[in-house]
C-alpha cells in the first residue's frame, strides 16, 4: 500500500532558526514529490516540486530534497519567520492521474516570538 | 489573477440537509479536484475532472455524495442527505496540464459541519 509518513507531527522552533521537516515514503511507481505549506484555515500553497532525476530544488529560505534511492525527502526552512507557522504537507505522485497522488499528514510548525 | 473561488466559506446545518459547495477553478485550468480534509485523516481526493468530464470517483464516500462540472468555469460538490460524520473541511483545486508537472492550485476550503 502506498503510504507517506512525515516527521516531526508538530515541531516549535525560535524565530531565526533553522529547522527540518523529514518525508520518507513507500509509493511505486514514483513520479514527482511536492511540498505545500498550508496556513490556518488557508488551502495548501505548492512550495516545490521534485521529478525522479532532482536532488535539490529551494524556493526561497525553502530547499526541498530528495533521495530517490532511499525514498526519503525532506524540507529545510533557513531563518525561520513567524509567517513560516504552518503545516507543511508532503505529496507523492505515482503518476498516471490524480488519483496517483498520496498525501502525508502534515507537519504542524510553530515559530515563537 | 484570481484564485480558485469556493462558496461558501462556513456551512453549519443540521443533519439530513442537503449541502452544495461550490467552486471556481482558475480560467484555463483543465483539471478541477474535489478533497475532503479532516485531523484524523489528512487530505482525501474525493474526484477529479478533466476537461469538465468525471475521470475518478472512487474517492467519493457514498451515494450521498455527487459532483458536478456543467462548464470550465463551475463545479458543485452536493451531499444529501448529509450526515454529523460529513463534518470537514472540502477543497477545490484546479490545475493545468502543459507537458510538466504543475501544482494543483487550492481554493480557501469550505468548513461544513453538521450538526
């Protein structure tokens, strides 16, 4: 069964901080992986997407990484914002349609003053 | 350029109502979701059009549920009668297809409790 399992469930950093959000799946086959970052009571925003061949890609003081090899991925928030608190959902495309996609449940961020 | 529009935003009503939510996806977009998202649960497709035709509903839970795209520019989400257990938070995200992979863009949800 295809499945995403992402880590840390909640997570409270210090503004300025850095932190990491870990993704590791099961699906086959593999498509692409995304992140979107969902503000309270907002829909998902996409934050990046990574193909098989894509090790890193970053969007802004995000960087989004992959290890195809490993099936893990992870997301990396460089000096963190209080507009970063959020939950970060991580999303696996087997391909071949809409109904390919698996979706973790989130990672809650809190970033204190 | 505008968003994906949902209506509306909060929907409280009492069980065995029916509910219709509705969407407007992002002009040109050719793929229209359906998601249901809850705590324990995370986020669920329900169905997905292409090009204003049903492609998959398999997410749907029951035959309480239907949707409906009449045109590219309108999609209704319809449960009835509803139920306490139908309580959630419904997406409706649109996206494109032009070769690469492109993000599903989301709408704001629609909070829908039944009481």
């Amino acid at each position: 069964k295809n499945q995403v399992e992402q880590s840390p469930q909640s997570l409270i950093i210090l503004e300025g901080k850095n932190c990491t959000l870990q993704c590791n799946y099961t699906v086959s086959p593999f498509s692409n992986l995304r992140w979107y970052k969902q503000d309270t009571g907002r829909g998902p925003v996409s934050l990046t997407i990574m193909t098989f061949s894509e090790n890193t890609k970053s969007n802004g003081r995000y960087t989004a990484t992959l290890d195809a090899d490993t099936k893990q991925s992870s997301l990396h928030i460089t000096a963190s914002q209080l507009s970063d608190s959020a939950s970060y959902i991580c999303v696996v495309d087997s391909g071949g349609g809409a109904d390919g996609l698996t979706f973790g449940k989130g990672t809650h961020l809190i970033i204190q003053p | 350029d505008a968003g994906v529009i949902q209506s509306p935003r909060h929907e409280v009503t009492e069980m065995g109502q029916e509910v219709t939510l509705r969407c407007k996806p992002i002009s040109g977009h050719d793929y229209l979701f359906w998601y249901r998202q809850t705590m324990m649960r995370g986020l669920e497709l329900l169905i997905y059009f292409n090009n204003n035709v049903p492609i998959d509903d398999s997410g749907m839970p029951e035959d309480r549920f239907s949707a409906k795209m009449p045109n590219a520019s309108f999609s209704t989400l319809k449960i009835q009668p509803s139920e306490p257990r139908d309580s959630a938070v419904y997406f409706c995200a649109s996206s494109l297809w032009d070769g690469v992979y492109q993000p599903q863009h989301f709408g704001d949800g629609t909070r829908l409790s039944i009481l």
